[in-house]
C-alpha cells in the first residue's frame, strides 16, 4: 500500500470528477447510506459541486488509483435544503465552511486517511479565511434496521474527537433510492458543527 493524500482545487478537482463519481457509487452503496444511485446523476451533482467557489477535493490515492475522497466548500454556495436549518437558527451562512462527502474503500481504511481528510479540509477553510464554523450532516437510521451489520460501529467518537459535536435538534431530511427499496425515501439527516478559534 503506498498511500498519499492531495487537495485538488480547479482543473485538478474536475479532472477527478469521473473517479469520486464510481467511489461514491461503491462507497454509498454499504450502510449506512445504503444508497443506490446511477453514475450519470453522480458526475451531474460533483460537476455542480466543483463549480462552487472555494471547493476542494481531498483525494487519497494508493499508487495511481483513487481510494478515497472528502469533499468540502463554502456553506454559502450549497442549496437552501442544506442553509436552511443554519439560517433559521440564527448563523449567518457565508461564516460556515460545509464538508460535503467522506468516502473511503474498506480496504484502505485504518491508516489514518479519515484524519488527513478533516485535516485537509480544515486547512483549506483556514487558507479561504472569514469561516467562524465547520459542519457536515450525517443520515441517521434506526438501530433496527434490518440491514445494519452487527458489527457496525458509528463514528460519533471519532468526529468528536475531532472537535465536532451535534446540534441538537438541527436536522434535515433528503431523499434517495435505498438498494433494498423500489423508490427513493426521505430520510432525516443530523448536522454536527465545529468552532474555529
């Protein structure tokens, strides 16, 4: 394994698009997004991503190949589904950093990749400059669902060890196709927000 981590920003984040489009697409697919998806929608919603002001792709590599990726951009350039809950408790949008996707291959998982991503993102906010916040969402299933693996372990630890604690009550729902399911259902999304000093 010979793994590296790169910030791509521009025509390098671009050029990416087509390789994060298929990690996603596997990635997505296990719990607890369980999400089902068509490669075309995918490369449609990054090349959107990638118009925005500020965004950056965090990409691990082994060799040549990607393995990994963590997206992130300015809050202000997201849709209303995402603003929404901040504006209505008050924060002013343009002042939060939003980290989008984190996706790794289970292969590669264990080697501190999950760190250099908050890192990488991190720093990137910081080189931006005017951010008072970070924050991302994550979707929230019942502990009986009946594809949860037994032994799925959830990563409130580890992002509060990463400075990252719940809003309480701050959620939003978005729908998509889960595999198990014919259609797509809405599903509710928890927000998890950090201060930067």
């Amino acid at each position: 394994m010979n793994l590296r981590v790169e910030r791509l920003t521009g025509d390098r984040l671009h050029t990416a698009i087509p390789a994060l489009a298929r990690l996603r697409m596997t990635v997505f697919r296990d719990w607890p997004y369980l999400y089902d998806g068509t490669l075309s929608y995918e490369q449609s919603y990054l090349a959107k991503f990638g118009e925005a002001d500020g965004a950056v792709v965090v990409a691990a590599y082994d060799g040549n190949e990607m393995v990994g990726a963590a997206t992130a951009s300015p809050m202000a350039g997201h849709a209303d589904d995402f603003s929404k809950p901040f504006r209505a408790r008050g924060f002013d949008v343009s002042e939060i950093f939003y980290y989008g996707e984190s996706v790794l291959l289970k292969s590669h998982r264990g080697h501190g990749v999950g760190h250099a991503f908050f890192d990488q993102r991190e720093a990137h906010a910081r080189s931006i400059g005017g951010f008072k916040h970070l924050a991302f969402c994550s979707v929230v299933r019942p502990d009986d669902h009946p594809l949860r693996p037994g032994d799925y372990r959830p990563l409130d630890g580890f992002w509060r060890k990463r400075g990252f604690e719940k809003v309480d009550g701050m959620m939003a729902t978005f729908s998509w196709k889960d595999v198990d399911q014919d259609a797509e259902t809405a599903k509710p999304m928890q927000f998890w927000m950090k201060a930067l000093a």
